[in-house]
C-alpha cells in the first residue's frame, strides 16, 4: 500500500509538516489538521504581496520559518531565480538569496528542504544549496542545458532533478546528486517528459515515477544508482490521439494518477525557444480561452502500480479540455479531484483499487493550481480564476463539493503553481506577480 506522505517525517527530508512541494515526494498534496473552511468567516482575512516576479512554492523548516522560491518572468531582461525567507503572517522578506543562476532558462523550478537543514533549489540548468539565511553553499551547472522542473530528496539524502521537454525536442534526461550537488549519474530517458518527477520508498526499494510523451516510466533508485524497470511502461497516451501531454502524477492507493492536456499553447512557446522561456519581448499572461492542439476532452488517468493496467475517464465530455497543473488522489477517503480549466469544471470521484470511478460531485469552478486537502477535516482548497475578476481560493466540503470559504487573492492571473499549508488554519498561494495568505485575521 502506498504510504502517506503525511503520516510521519519524510526520509532525506527536514522533519517538517511541508518541507517539499505538494508536502512530499509522492504528490500527495495532504496536510494534517484542519484548514480555513472550517473557521468563522468572519475572523478570515487575507494578505497579498505583489513581487512583480514569477512566484512557484513555500516551504517550511522549523517552527514559523517559511521560505518562497521564485524566479523571473518571460520576457524579463534578465533570468535567475531566487530563494526569500518570509515572515508567515506579513509575508515580508526576512532574508533573500539575490539572483540564483538558471543559464537563461526561465521556468518553475523547485525547492526543498534537506535533512541536513540547507535548502536546495533547482532552476533552469543550475542548481544551489542555500544555508537557513538564504546564502549560497554551493552552486552547480547541471549536465543538460535544459530547463529542470522535477527535483526531489532520495531517502539517502541524495538529490535526483530531471529536465523538461516536449516532443521533438530530443529525450528528457535523470540526474542523480550527492548532498554537495556533485553528479553521480545521468540516466536518458526513454522519450521526452513534461511533467515532474514523483517517488516512492516500498517494499522492493526506492522507486522513482517520470510522465513521457506516450508512456509513463518507474526508475528504481539506490546505492548511487538509477535503473530503468523495462518491465513497466503502461502507454497513456498514443501521438496520434487527440490528446495532449501528461504533467505531474500523484501516487496514492497503489496507483499513479495523471491528467493529460497539458502541452497548451502557452507552454509550448516556452519551450519553442532555447533557453527555454526566455524572450525577447515581455508574453502577455495564459489566457481563459486558449485554442488547444487538439479537440480531446480532459481524461483523468489511474495506472495500477503492479499490473501497469490504464485506466481513463472523462470526467466533463467537453472538446479541447486542457490543464496546467496534475490531479490529486486523498486518502483514506479513496476520492480523485480532477478539473478541466479549459471549460471550467471541476468534479470528484469515489475511485480506488477495488472499485470503479464513481462521481460524487460536479462543480462550475476553473481550477488552473495544484490543490490542498485537509483529510483529517475534509476540506479541499483549490483556486477559481473566472474572466474579469481576481483569482479566488475556494475551500469545498471533499465528500460533497459544497462550499465553505471564498476569499479573494489580488491576484489576476492563472497559474499551475502551488498552494501550501501554514501553521494556523491558513493557507498560502502562490502566482505569477502576486502572493498571498488566507487565513485567521
């Protein structure tokens, strides 16, 4: 069975509640505790910071410490990414990196906290371990000149980041670093991959899951080592379907979930351009009705751990369904959140390894981000961006759709990024210009 991200301190990692995107590296997206639905609306207010940058994920450390990494936009005159410390209920700058070299590639990259106490940040085709106050330890340019978006902590301590492509962009590449970010081992991929690394730690070893373009991929990891396991490679997706790519997968339920039609307009001119997503001119921000390459709708995707079996819903039926940011899977009660940000839908169903898809609730929201879920409370946050308004945070009752809380961001644009959890009942957000708190005033 899959284990919870959430259940206890997570090998390789600094024993925090949230010290990695989506709060561990099987994409769980799960805290503990109880969120801002369940507080008196009244008491809950909202902060907003406008960084004029391209803002991707908090993390925590110890108590109270909370650390943003960023990068610049398309288009800016010069790329780099960035670390900050931030204060939790102000969100002002405590302590900042100054700019982070990313080769010129501008793109979402990550950041996680190690056991060892430093922050590491992978952006472009660089990548930087950080000290507490945000000071740069060591720097390193990655093998691939390429923009990396998958990076994770191995329970050994090493580090494991892959670079993104698209199709016809040659295959996509593995790199595996020791804690002083020296190179033990590159490992090429089968086909190229959009979407971000997931991993899980079972019984039979250290298991690292990577979306192609057609197929997904398991790489078993350990002793310095990446081996491909060429007897799994279940085909999600066929080039000539009316299908787009998959982004990340969530593990969960001893299954890999995925979305596809990902690849939208917007993405594809990042990476039409090398480096990647750096312009000569400022690109105006992804739009709500975007013309998509195909005319599939959005599918989600359950892949059975052991048998490799697909298994593909459509969730809303609409034509030219598109997402920038992959579904979550919650446990213990066993239900798949899936959106098409294309048509404006988002639904919930009772979906697990003993039992078919059953829809328990269907909902006019456009989510564009990686939600949150707070099983213990079942409260679900996800944001609503609608034309001519700012982006909203949405928290809804999980089993029912029904909804608690609706606070407005300040924030106009649609983003794939990630809302993390704080340490009281609130919630922050991340976008392109803009971030934001929610929670008790």
């Amino acid at each position: 069975m899959t284990t919870l991200d959430r259940s206890g301190s997570l090998p390789g990692y600094f024993p925090s509640a949230w010290p990695t995107e989506c709060g561990g590296p099987r994409r769980q997206k799960a805290t503990n505790g109880s969120g801002p639905g369940r507080l008196d609306p009244s008491t809950v207010g909202v902060t907003t910071r406008h960084t004029n940058q391209w803002n991707i994920m908090f993390v925590q450390r110890a108590d109270g410490e909370l650390y943003l990494q960023g990068t610049t936009n398309p288009g800016d005159t010069r790329a780099y990414g960035w670390v900050e410390r931030v204060d939790p209920i102000t969100l002002d700058p405590i302590a900042a990196s100054g700019p982070l070299a990313c080769g010129n590639h501008v793109w979402c990259g990550a950041v996680a906290i190690h056991g060892n106490g430093d922050l590491y940040t992978v952006n472009g085709s660089f990548a930087h371990r950080l000290d507490e106050a945000c000071q740069v330890v060591t720097e390193r340019q990655l093998p691939v000149d390429q923009a990396h978006n998958g990076f994770l902590i191995l329970s050994d301590g090493s580090l494991i980041t892959k670079d993104l492509r698209l199709e016809d962009r040659g295959n996509s590449t593995v790199t595996l670093l020791d804690p002083d970010l020296n190179v033990v081992t590159v490992l090429n991929l089968p086909e190229p991959s959009m979407g971000r690394i997931a991993a899980d730690v079972r019984t039979d070893g250290e298991w690292i899951v990577v979306p192609g373009t057609e197929h997904l991929f398991r790489i078993r990891a350990g002793h310095g080592r990446l081996e491909l396991d060429t007897g799994w490679r279940p085909r999600y997706r066929n080039t000539d379907d009316e299908h787009g790519l998959a982004w990340d997968a969530c593990l969960s339920d001893d299954a890999v979930w995925i979305m596809d039609n990902g690849d939208i307009a917007g993405i594809r001119a990042i990476f039409a351009v090398h480096p990647n997503g750096f312009f000569d001119t400022a690109r105006p921000p992804i739009g709500l009705q975007i013309p998509t390459p195909w005319t599939g709708a959005q599918r989600l995707i359950r892949v059975d751990w052991d048998s490799a079996a697909v298994t593909a819903i459509e969730p809303f039926g609409a034509e030219r369904g598109w997402i920038i940011a992959p579904p979550v899977h919650v446990e213990p009660q066993g239900i798949a959140i899936s959106w098409d940000s294309g048509n404006g839908r988002a639904a919930a169903h009772r979906w697990s390894r003993t039992s078919s898809p059953e829809l328990l609730w269907e909902r006019s929201l456009r989510v564009t981000m990686q939600p949150l879920v707070y099983p213990d409370s079942g409260e679900l946050v996800v944001n609503d961006l609608q034309p001519g308004v700012d982006d909203n945070l949405v928290v809804l009752e999980l089993e029912t759709g029904d909804e608690l809380l609706r606070s407005e961001t300040g924030s106009t644009m649609a983003n794939g990024m990630f809302l993390s959890p704080g340490w009281d009942h609130d919630v922050y957000y991340c976008s392109r210009r803009t971030i934001a708190r929610v929670g008790p005033r």
